[in-house]
C-alpha cells in the first residue's frame, strides 16, 4: 500500500487500511468493504456514515484496544488517523520542552460524544485527561464510552461545561496543572454556513457516484460541535484571551486551525497576548493538510 506520508511518522495508519485484520476485529465491517475501481483495492464509501463507524470501530480495537466505542446519531464521527496525528505532534511539544514527569495531564476542550482524543491520548501515551464539553448528551455518552474500557477509565474524567460564555473558566480547578490542552473548535459562524458545508462535503464525495435521496454522511454533528457565534476566528479569540488568566496552570495551549487564512489574525491576537512562544504545527487531518497553532507564556513546568 501508499505510505501516507503526510501522516506523522509514528502514526500506525500510514500504510493505510489492512481490511483483512480489521473486518477479524469487527465483523460488521465485512458488508461494507468494496474495491477501489482505481486500484482493486478494498476500501469503504466514506460517505457511508455507518461504513465509516464500524471502519472506526475496528481501528480501535485493533490498534488501541478499545473495545466500546459509540455515540448518538446525528453526531461528528472521527477520522481516526487525523484524530491521533494530533496526538502525536503534541507528544513532540512535550519533547521540545524536555517533560521528563511520568505523569501528562491534558486538558481537551469540547471532546464531543465520542470522547476521541482523551482515548486515543491516553493508549498511545498513558496521559491522563480532563476532557470537556458543553452539551450534556456528549459528556454522557463519552463517559459511557470511557467507564466501558478498563484500558482508559483510569486516565479520563469528563467534565460539562455549564457556562457557554467560558472556555477555560469553570473546568480548569484551582490547584490543577494541564501540561497540554487541545481542542477541536466548531468553525463555522451559522447553522447556514455549517448546513452550506455539510452539503459541500457530501457532493464531493458523491462525485461520480449513483445518488440516492436518503443521505448517510459520516460528518454530521450538533450544534455546538460545528458552529458557534463568530466561527473558529471567534472561538480561538476567546481562548487566547482566557489562557491569560490560567497562564501559570498549563504549559502549552493548542487548538486547530481549519482555515489557513486565520493564521494571521490568530498571531496578532497572540502577541496582544503576551505569550512568550508560538509554534504553527502542519500536519495530515483527512483528505487534506491542517494545522494546529501552540502557545504558552512561560517554560516553568512541573
């Protein structure tokens, strides 16, 4: 198979798909691997919401031996291979700055339904995580998801943001050190620019395809998990703004970045800030390049 080389270079998914070992791990993938007419290779119509779980399922159990995973419908289901990239580019931050405590406490803000990045964290590197969110039907289900695997129950607690006002603010408790947040921002401004998205995802995967009325996207979402008042440039906004207060309780702040363009105004909005360092991290998130934008006011870490 292709290396994905956009990947990180400790991401196990950079060989691509062995469908063989994943449909032993979860069989109710089997129905849904086709050939590539490219290529004859196996593959899934990833805009076949319910191809793309049970294809995340088996991830899971197969590489992180996760053995529950699920979430309502209707909400964001994860590319894993982007998700842990994430992951493992933080883990590079921690190296910079030399971590050498064998305990890592992160911090994921807005961690959705399926609790994604505290679990992937937490196989592939042992963190320990406080993962957030405003909507309750997320923090329920991804404490579901957590309290069924032995492997992750130890390092996770879910928290409900209750204050939409706050980012930080009513989850970071006095006392408590984060060596790492992350998140996840919705970066859409509207319902209508969110639905606009949505719409414009699902064709380009269609291209080339029989269509049919019943749409089954894999990228769904809530409210909360994919606009908010300002979109992302407003939400990040926010954050950079709230991380003043909690400068000394976090060692790198981080959050993603979907439109390249922000990056300018997210810099200024930084030096404004006062930080002492930022870093614009590229990476691999899906069928296209991202990025994430680190800060942090000061080096001294526990």
């Amino acid at each position: 198979m292709t290396i994905k080389t956009a990947l990180h270079p400790r991401n196990k998914h950079r060989s691509g798909y062995d469908f063989a070992t994943l449909k032993k791990a979860n069989p109710s993938l089997s129905p849904f691997i086709i050939k590539n007419k490219y290529n004859q290779q196996d593959t899934i119509d990833f805009s076949n919401a319910s191809a793309v779980k049970a294809l995340n399922v088996a991830l899971l159990k197969t590489y992180y031996q996760i053995e529950h995973w699920d979430f309502p419908q209707g909400y964001l289901c994860p590319p894993i291979p982007g998700r842990v990239d994430y992951i493992h580019y933080l883990a590079d931050l921690l190296k910079e700055d030399k971590i050498t405590t064998k305990r890592i406490s992160v911090l994921d803000i807005g961690t959705g339904a399926t609790c994604i990045y505290p679990m992937l964290g937490a196989r592939a590197y042992g963190w320990h995580f406080v993962a957030s969110d405003i909507d309750p039907v997320s923090v329920n289900t991804a404490n579901l998801n957590v309290n069924a695997n032995k492997t992750v129950a130890k390092h996770i607690t879910c928290r409900l943001q209750n204050n939409s006002e706050h980012i930080f603010q009513g989850i970071i408790n006095t006392g408590e050190y984060y060596h790492l947040t992350l998140c996840n921002p919705p970066f859409h401004k509207s319902l209508e620019e969110a639905s606009s998205g949505t719409n414009r995802k699902w064709q380009n995967l269609q291209k080339g395809k029989k269509t049919s009325n019943e749409r089954a996207l894999n990228f769904g979402g809530q409210k909360a998990e994919l606009w908010c008042h300002g979109g992302e440039l407003a939400f990040i906004q926010q954050m950079i703004s709230e991380s003043k207060k909690y400068q000394t309780q976090v060692g790198w702040f981080t959050c993603l970045v979907s439109k390249k363009e922000h990056l300018s105004k997210i810099k200024l909005y930084l030096k404004k800030a006062q930080v002492s360092k930022v870093n614009v991290i590229n990476m691999a998130q899906g069928q296209k390049i991202s990025r994430f934008v680190a800060w942090q006011f000061t080096k001294k870490q526990p």
